[in-house]
C-alpha cells in the first residue's frame, strides 16, 4: 500500500466498522454471497474515492445515498470518475432501502446481467 492511500484505508476501515443503518440493512443483504451468489464488498477505496459496495466481477458500484447526496456536485464528478474507469454506479435513495428492499436487490440484480457498461445508472 502507497503511504497516500493508507489514510484512505483506514477511513475505510472505520467506515466499516461504524456503518450507517441503511448500509447495514443492504450489507446484510449483499454480504456472503447472499444475492445470486455476487461477491460484494463494502467500504472499498477505488481510486481516490471510498465507494459503499463493490461486486468487481460485474465493475458494479452501489451506493446508499441519504439527504447529503442529493444533487451533489462531489458525487457527480466521483460517478464520472468510476464510470470512466468502466464501472457503473447505483444509486439508491437510503427510504428506497428502508420501504424496498426488494426492488434495490431487483435492480442490482439486473444490472449485473446487462452487459451495457451505463445500464441502470442512477438507481432505482
């Protein structure tokens, strides 16, 4: 590990150890193979930037997004960013978690059977 990705890890780190409640919920969710057999992983620095889940068999990003999100200028350039390192990234509104569950683990799901690279971007 480079000594300027080291603060980032360890950001990472104490982001996974202190999740906030709707990560938790999706976590629950996605971890162990839990959705179709897709390895995720959460609190990944990618680049210079910490994204909540990660499948990197698919270059799937997804992300829980409560009030801070909205209409954020960081998250745009940091979603241009991951695309044009040939991810794609979901979004999803922390009440969709909350009252959908179901209809974030659909979308997920077919995000990573759509071979197109922007397939689903901007969440359900």
């Amino acid at each position: 590990m480079t000594p300027e990705r080291a603060p980032l890890t360890r950001f990472a780190k104490t982001m996974r150890r202190e999740p906030v409640s709707n990560e938790r919920t999706l976590w629950k969710l996605l971890r162990d193979r839990r959705l179709e057999g897709l390895k995720f992983r959460r609190q990944v620095p990618i680049g210079r930037y910490i994204v909540d889940f990660a499948c990197f068999r698919h270059r799937l990003i997804v992300e829980a997004d409560g009030p801070t999100h909205a209409d954020s200028l960081h998250d745009r350039d940091r979603d241009d960013w991951l695309r044009a390192e040939g991810f794609r990234v979901l979004r999803f509104d922390n009440r969709q978690i909350e009252r959908d569950p179901q209809a974030v683990l659909t979308t997920i799901i077919a995000a990573t059977k759509n071979p197109s690279p922007h397939a689903g971007e901007g969440g359900a």
